[in-house]
C-alpha cells in the first residue's frame, strides 16, 4: 500500500487562497489516479463545500459527536471525497476523551482509504490553526507579496516551530505578478522571519492573480476544470507536479506527519498547568 501523504494549506491572515488552492489540488490529485480526500478544518468559516457547488448535511463535528464517516463524508463532481467543517464556533482542539477516540478512528480509516489528505486549515496562529497544519507532514504556508501578509506568515512559522513538531515548511506566494516577484517576496519573508526560530522554509512557487479564480468560486467549480489553460490553473498544475509526482523529498521526514493526537495533548497538558 502506498503511504499516506498529509499535505496541510495555511495561511498567515484570512483571504490568501487556502481554500481555492487546496480545492483545486484535490482535484489535481485525482487526475493522477490518487485516492482524494479533503478535510475542511476551517471551522467557523467553512467555505470548501461551496467551491464544489455542495451542501453539506453533516460535517467533521457530527463525526465526533459520533455520526459514521461515511455518513459525513460528500462527493465532488470531480471524484474528491469532501469532509465539510463544522461553522460555528466549534474547536477540533478541546475534545473529550471519547471524542479523542473517535478522531484516532477516523484518522485510521482516512489513512486506510485514502492516498492524500488535504486539510484546509483556519487562518492565523490559534489553537486550532496549528493543530490543523501539524496533522500534516507537508505543510504549505501560503501568503501574498503584502510586507503585512509576509509578517502574518513570518508569525505563523514561528508558531509552528515553537508548538509543533514540523521542521520544514513550503511556501506558496498567491497573487504574484511573475515567478520573479513570487521569489521576492519568498526573500523578503525569510528576512523577516530571520528575529526567531521557525522551520525551514523552501520556496514551492507562486500563484500569479487570475481573475478566473473568481469566476470559479461565482460557478462554484474548481479553476483547474473550469480554465485548465488558465495562467493560475498552470501555476496550480506545477504545484501539484512537484507535490505529488515522485517520492517524498528526504528532508521531509524531518516532520512528524500523523502528530494530530500527540499535538492536542500537548495543548491539554499545557491547559492543565496553567488552570492548576
Ligand atoms: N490567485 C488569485 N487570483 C485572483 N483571486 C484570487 C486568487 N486567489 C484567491 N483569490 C480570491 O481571494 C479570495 C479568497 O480566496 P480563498 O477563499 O481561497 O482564501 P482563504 O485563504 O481560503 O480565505 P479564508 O481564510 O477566509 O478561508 C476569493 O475571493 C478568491 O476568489
Ligand atoms: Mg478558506
């Protein structure tokens, strides 16, 4: 069997292209014969249904509450199984020891059933943002070339390194006008992220602005099979070639893919001792 890859897309601030590339991405993967599976963690703002034309009934709350996986898990029209988010303000990160349970469970059967994981994870440094990325061992740190969204970016990568065991991050630049701007702006963020520790970046590329990913999210379909000749749907096929074709780079097993659990009881210990 194939190894299960976990590949999470984070952004520093909202409104950077999280949910558009993981989306598209997914599909990417299931042009490529992999077994797909995208898991919105954006509780909250759940928004990766609807860039499938989807309406949810039961999302990732309802499993831990209990509900079957299958159940909870949708169809896209492209062939990407979809594990909606719970909106509202529900937290993957203050479980019961039920729901802890239940979530090694469902981890298991995603791994038994699927070939790539996708998380769409919540902007921003909060609990369940870091949570969410460290379930992967791919993490994608997505910005734009904004010296503000740079900083965000800079912030996050500090939290990883300091709450997660994820030692190497890919950045994505979205919005950049060229290739040539998309690495500058790769620059600018290593030097501001130069003041403390954070995990090894490396630049996977950039995503340049494209006014058919707007038309895509007002279709509700994904850029890649709306626009496939696209300069965006270009850009997201490179990512996707040097994401999924090939093994997994060496100096990625650094990171602790499948650390979700180890992670969330990391975060309750640290809840114990300032409660006690
Ligand atoms: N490369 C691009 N070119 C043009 N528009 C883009 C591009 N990437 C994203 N957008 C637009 O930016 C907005 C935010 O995109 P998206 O929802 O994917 O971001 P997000 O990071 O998931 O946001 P949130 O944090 O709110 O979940 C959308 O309106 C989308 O159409
Ligand atoms: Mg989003």
């Amino acid at each position: 069997m194939a190894s299960l890859r976990v590949i999470s897309v984070t952004g520093g601030k909202g409104g950077v292209g999280k949910t558009h590339l993981v989306a598209n991405l997914g599909v990417l993967a299931v042009q490529r014969r992999l077994r797909t599976v995208i898991i919105d963690a954006d509780v909250g703002l759940a928004s990766a249904h609807v860039l499938f034309g989807l309406t949810p009934t039961l999302h990732v709350g309802d499993v831990l509450d209990g509900a079957e996986l299958d159940e909870a898990l949708m169809s896209t029209p492209q062939g990407v199984a979809l594990l909606p988010a719970a909106s509202g303000e529900r937290s993957l990160t203050y479980l019961s020891d039920e729901q802890r349970q239940l979530m090694r469970a469902v981890w298991e059967q995603l791994a038994e059933r699927f070939d790539v994981v996708l998380i769409d994870c919540p902007p921003g440094i909060g609990r369940d943002a870091l949570f969410s990325a460290s379930a992967a061992d791919r993490v994608l740190l997505l910005a734009t070339p904004e010296p503000t969204s740079l900083l965000d970016a800079a912030t996050l990568a500090h939290a990883l390194h300091h709450h997660t065991a994820i030692r190497t991050i890919d950045v994505v630049i979205n919005g950049a006008r060229s290739d040539r701007q998309g690495q500058l702006a790769f620059g600018k963020l290593q030097a501001c992220s130069a003041l403390a520790p954070t995990p090894k970046l490396s630049y996977l590329g950039s995503l340049p602005d494209d006014h058919n990913i707007r038309r895509a999210a007002a279709l509700s379909q994904p850029l890649v099979t709306l626009a496939s000749a696209s300069p965006a749907a270009r850009a997201m096929e490179r990512l996707a070639t040097s994401l999924l074709d090939g093994n997994t780079p060496e100096h990625l097993l650094a990171n602790s893919g499948g650390s979700l659990l180890g992670f969330e009881r990391r975060l309750r210990e640290a809840d114990a001792r300032r409660v006690g």
